[in-house]
C-alpha cells in the first residue's frame, strides 16, 4: 500500500515540474510527464499495418475532462500554460495531480489514509511581495478530499496538510539525508559550510546557496533557461508543441547533437551571471533536474571536483521533499 508504516498519514514529496510531476513515497518514486490535452480527439479504429495506439491517461472531475500524461498532446488540445499562475491551482494541475496519483496508487496500491505532502516550488513565486499568497493558493487547491475518474475507475484521495518549499531545498535534503530522515554521516558537516545547488528543470534553472541551514540570498537565482530553451534551438521545433518535442527527447528521437552544446554554454553563462567564481568557495554543488541529468558528463567537470551528481537527479527534488518530511516526524514523535 502507499502509506507510511507508521503514524496517521502517508508522507510524500511532490515535486511540481513543469516537464513532469515527480512523487516520492515511502515505497519509492514516480514520474509523471506533465502533458495536458482537452478532451475531444474522435479514436480511430485499429487500421490494418499500422501499430494499435494506446490513449493516454483520461482524468475527468469537477476540474473538467482531461488527456494527461505521456502522448497527451498527440490526443487533443495542448494545454501548454508555463506561466506560474498554474502551480496556484488552474484545472491542468488538478488533471496533472490526479493522474500523477492514479498512477502511483497503480504501481503501489491504493491510499489508505490521508496524505501530508511537501511541495517543491520554483523560487520566483514564492519569494517577493506575492510569496505568501501564492504559498496560500497552493495550500487552498491541494488541501481537502478530492475526487476524480482515471479511464472510467472511481477515485478518491484525502489531502491533509500541504507545506512548501523551494524546489532546491528538496535535491539540498536528498543530498544531507536517509530516506528515515536521518543525517548521512559524512555529509551532516557540510550543512554548516557553504552548498551549492544547481536545478535544471523543463523551464528553469534554479540557483540555491545554503549556509548553516541560512539561504546566502546574494547567490539565489532564478531563470526561465531550462530543458525548454534546448527544444527552442532544435531545428524546426515551432512544428511541434514542446510537450511532443520533450516526449521525443524522452525517447532519445529527438537530434540535439547540435543544440546541446549551445544550450550548455547558455546554462553555464547563467551561473557565471550569478555566481561567477565564488563556487570555487563552495563546499559542494549540487546537479540535479533533467537538465543535469542530459549535461552529467559535461557540466560537473567545470566545478572541479566540487560538482555532486546523484544517482537519479530526475527525481532528486521529490526525494528530498519526502526526506524533509519523514525528519519532520520524526522530531515530532521525540
């Protein structure tokens, strides 16, 4: 089952991406493609010689009726909204979270208690003058008991408390602590040193420096530079919508041979805007996002041996997330 072995809720980290919507739980993690469709697209029958297509994920609810996942955009209308505004609740991200359970719930069993989760934010809206509201409409739209149908099947999920954060805080916590939410032992000392942390995402690059659990807020960044600029720089892209060009990079079909290298110089430049030299201070720096994942055998090299890349940095955020929470529970029953 997806729960907690102990206490009255289950524990998970929810890492809102704008490429995919990862999960993590006690029983491990999930990606979940971050594709919207309206509902609408006339299936056509199985055609002699050609391969049969399976639909993708159909949500309905209050929210409206809805494609998601991966294929999505090949089913019915884009839904193709980057703008901030949508992590605050718009129906896309109702479709996206009830999708992204359905599948979880697939893979591990249905919930069986309500969940406590940490959400993982881009930086940008949760800082500034508009910060609080918008921690406050996350909170409103995740919060209570929801319902849905996935493919005609009956669901239904309670959402007891919401919390959130940076979406860095969570790779600085997968990095510091056990899935029991304790401190790794030889890395607990770097915590009250400088550490770095560089997320890639689908549409931004995130810069984080922590110091003795204190955010060094000259070096927080945050830039609309991520995986999405690399599909804009491959030849011909404005014949697709970029959910179809990352569900092609996702199945290496994608040619970015010449692409990528002007992206990574692009992503370097953004760090050297922001941090320059002074990493070289750092005690650590943290690569993590799907973006680390594609330029692992290059940009870590630049840090000198500084650069930290874990062992799946797709899902690093949602990891940490969790880790956070499981730590929270654990200081609680002390």
């Amino acid at each position: 089952m997806a729960t907690t072995k102990k206490g009255k809720t289950a524990l998970m980290g929810f890492d809102a991406g704008m490429g995919a919507i990862k999960l993590y739980g006690e029983h491990g993690g999930l990606q979940f493609q971050s594709q919207v469709a309206h509902n609408g697209t006339q299936k056509v029958a199985a055609v002699m010689g050609l391969a049969r297509q399976l639909a993708p994920l159909h949500v309905e609810s209050a929210q409206g009726s809805f494609y998601v996942g991966p294929d999505a955009h090949s089913w019915g209308r884009a839904v193709e909204n980057l703008n901030y505004e949508r992590l605050t609740g718009a129906p896309e991200m109702y479709a996206l979270l009830f999708g992204s359970l359905t599948r979880y719930a697939q893979q591990h069993g249905s919930f069986d208690r309500p969940l406590s989760i940490v959400v993982g934010m881009p930086q940008e809206p949760i800082t500034g003058p508009d910060a609080q509201d918008n921690i406050n409409a996350v909170k409103k739209w995740m919060t209570g008991t929801h319902q849905w149908q996935a493919d005609g099947e009956e669901h239904k999920v309670e959402i007891a408390d919401v919390k959130v954060t940076s979406q860095p805080v969570g790779a600085l916590f997968d990095y510091l602590l056990t899935e029991d939410g304790h401190f790794i032992s030889n890395r607990k000392a770097a915590f009250k040193s400088e550490v770095g942390i560089i997320s890639i995402g689908f549409n931004t690059i995130e810069l984080l420096v922590v110091q003795d659990r204190k955010i060094v807020q000259k070096f927080a960044a945050g830039t609309t530079a991520g995986v999405r600029r690399l599909l804009d720089l491959v030849k011909d892209s404005n014949s697709y919508t970029l959910g179809e060009l990352d569900t092609l990079l996702r199945s290496k079909s994608l040619d970015i041979k010449t692409a990528l290298p002007i992206w990574e110089s692009e992503v370097s430049g953004v760090i050297g805007q922001h941090w320059g030299t002074t990493w070289k201070r750092f005690n650590k720096i943290l690569l993590v996002g799907g973006g680390a994942a594609l330029l692992k055998n290059t940009l870590p090299y630049k840090f000198n041996g500084k650069a930290f890349v874990p062992d799946n940095p797709v899902s690093s955020i949602s990891r940490g997330l969790y880790k956070l929470r499981v730590q929270a529970e654990n200081r609680k029953r002390k």
